[in-house]
C-alpha cells in the first residue's frame, strides 16, 4: 500500500512510462530501481526491447526518473494516508475489492490507485454525463430528465463536478434518490469549484469524491484533461449533453473513443454554439445521437423494447390523469400524487397536452 502511495506521489495522473515498469517489474520492485539511482541505459537493458521499443525511448526513461526522484525526496506515504483518513477518506488499490475494474482498460495510463471519500460499493451499471460548463436551460432540462431516467434504470451517474451539466447531472442523480461518483482533477482537500462545494459535500454521502492525485495537489490545466480519461473509463458509456466545438468535453468523448466505449451526444440548435460539439460528434461518426430515453437503453448496451415502452407510457398517462382528476396542479403535485418522478410526470404532460388530453394554465395542469 506504501508502496502504491508512493507512486501516486511521484508521477503525474497517465504516466504510461511509470504504468510500464510497474507491470513489468511489479510495483515495489520498480521504486526500487527509482529509488537505487539507476541509470536510463541500465534500466533500458532490463526492458525487452522487442515489445518496448526501448532504445526509442531513452530519453523517455532519463526524463521519468529526473522527475521521479525529485519528487521521491520529499514523499511521505504516511503522512500522505493520514491526510485522507483525516478527510474522512482512504486510497484504493487495484487489490480492493471495491476497485473499478473498467480502469484497467487504461492500460499503462491507468492510475495506481484512487484517493476516495465515499463508497465504490455496488454493482451498478455506470453512465457518465458530462457538457459544457456554460450550459442552456435547454440542457439543464434534458439533463435533469435523461438522469432521472437513468437512476430510475439503477445506472451511477459519473461525472467532473464542473459547472453547468456536470454538477448538475450529478444535483439530478441525488435528486432522484440515485448514487454519483465526481472525479476531481486535484486532491480531495483542494475541491473545484468552489461553488460547488455544497454539491461535494452530498456526493460524500451519495456516492463518492474521486481522485487519483493525492492531497495536497492543486488541480490544474493538465490534470483537468487527464482527469477526462478517468470520467470516460469508469462509465460503460459517455453522454455529452452540450459542448463547445472545442473543449473538454470534447476531450472525454475522445478518451472514451480510444476505449472503444459508446458515447451519445445530444442534439441541439443548429446555430447554438453550445451544441456545436454534440453536432460535431455526431457528424463525425464518434457518438449516437441521442434524442430519447430507449436511445439511451440502446447507448448501454440495452434493446428497447417498444412494447415494453408502449406500456409503461400508458401507465403513466393514466396514473397522471388520475392524479389530475378534476383539480389543477402543477407539475411537481402531480408528480407526487401519481408516485412518479418529477421528469416522468413532466414528460407525461407533455405527451397528454399534445394529445389535447390536458392543458397547461397559469395555476398548473388541467384535463381538459
């Protein structure tokens, strides 16, 4: 475990190089080939050269170990465990057996270990959500709905904790009653945004804060979009909602491309700037456009049964109506009469109103 700490203290988040001689070597045995002071040639004649290509990577190795050992002078593993035992947290080794094992898709960019406030317990399957943090109301909507949603297929919500859609799709995910992890790009004692603190401070209790830098550490531009790779891996699929032609969202879809996981996007105004990069994907052949809750079914992996649906959407129309009656109520009373959720009962509205079944007014819904 020391050991593992170590690592994490030394390298950067996707260190290929260091995820190498960990597997090659085994983890203890290579911090002691760091640590004895070894040179880049030396340590180049124990790595096979056929799989490695080594003698194109020297450079590669003089410059991990220069870094490597300037950081080791002052790593403190225990201090480093006592740090998030005091945050109310642990770290996670691949040996736990809560350990996301989606991760090691990663390969040797995959992390040593995880610093973690909150429980990865469970066996539930995992949607990550993530969008531009100047986000519409349009994507504040379809957020809130495709989350809800998904909690209601018992998926965990993962996301960045960002402004705009990633806190929201995990505001929604509690909202709901269901379970999200926010993978932080930083220690869990430098929490970003703050504005979002509040948020972070439920996700502790609904779920889990995640990070593979350890306490202490500012989050910055690099680890921001190495923190991405993480997000796409942890999810057995990607939903962007907005994005900007260019961005970081643009950055997880890609990571989870490279995974060869499937990623939805989300349509939106042709001219709308926020959705450009939805479009883009779309365009380009890298995420499903997804427009309904059964794409959404498709996305993970699941059919859609239209009968199945067909069904379900009758039995909320009419436990809607029947929660109407002859009253006028807003959504969020309909909601709670009916026993549905607030996005289902919003849906359902929808549908019934173009059906010229009921009507909204100013008071609320009505039928008509």
């Amino acid at each position: 475990m020391l050991d593992a700490i170590t690592w994490s203290l030394i390298t950067e988040p996707g260190d290929s190089l260091a995820g190498y001689l960990r597997a090659h070597f085994g983890l203890s045995a290579a911090l002691e080939l760091v640590s004895s002071g070894i040179t880049a040639r030396d340590l180049l004649a124990k790595l096979p050269a056929d799989s490695f290509r080594a003698e194109n990577y020297l450079s590669t190795i003089e410059d991990g170990l220069e870094c490597w050992r300037r950081r080791l002078v002052d790593a403190n593993p225990n201090r480093a465990a006592d740090e998030i035992q005091l945050l109310g947290g642990k770290f996670l080794t691949g040996d736990d057996t809560h350990w996301p094992e989606r991760l090691e898709d990663l390969g040797n960019s995959a992390p040593v270990g995880l610093w973690v406030i909150g429980d990865l317990g469970g066996n539930q399957e995992r949607l990550s959500v993530v969008g531009s943090r100047v986000a519409s109301d349009y994507g504040i909507a379809i957020t809130k709905d495709l989350v809800h949603f998904a909690v209601s297929q018992d998926w965990l919500i993962v996301s960045g904790g960002a402004l705009g859609i990633d806190a929201q799709a995990s505001r929604s995910a509690i909202d709901a009653c269901g379970k999200t992890w926010v993978v932080m790009a930083g220690g869990l004692d430098r929490l970003y945004p703050k504005h979002n603190l509040e948020l972070f401070a439920e996700v502790k209790s609904h779920g889990a804060l995640i990070s593979e830098m350890p306490p202490g550490v500012s989050p910055s531009r690099w680890r921001f979009l190495q923190r991405n790779r993480l997000i796409a891996a942890l999810g057995k699929s990607t939903l962007v909602i907005e994005a900007g032609f260019r961005s970081g969202t643009i950055n997880t879809a890609g990571h989870a491309n490279e995974l060869d996981r499937p990623v939805g996007a989300i349509p939106g105004r042709v001219d709308s700037v926020r959705s450009a990069g939805c479009h883009r994907l779309i365009r380009e052949g890298r995420a499903e456009l997804i427009a309904t809750p059964s794409h959404l079914l498709e996305l993970m992996g699941y059919e859609a049964d239209s009968g199945l649906q067909q069904n379900l959407q009758n039995s909320y129309e009419t436990r809607v109506l029947d929660a109407l009656g002859e009253t006028v109520l807003p959504v969020e009373m309909v909601a709670k009469v009916s026993g549905m959720t607030m996005a289902d009962a919003g849906n359902t509205l929808i549908r019934l109103s173009r059906a010229n079944l009921v009507q909204r007014i100013s008071e609320g819904w009505q039928k008509l």
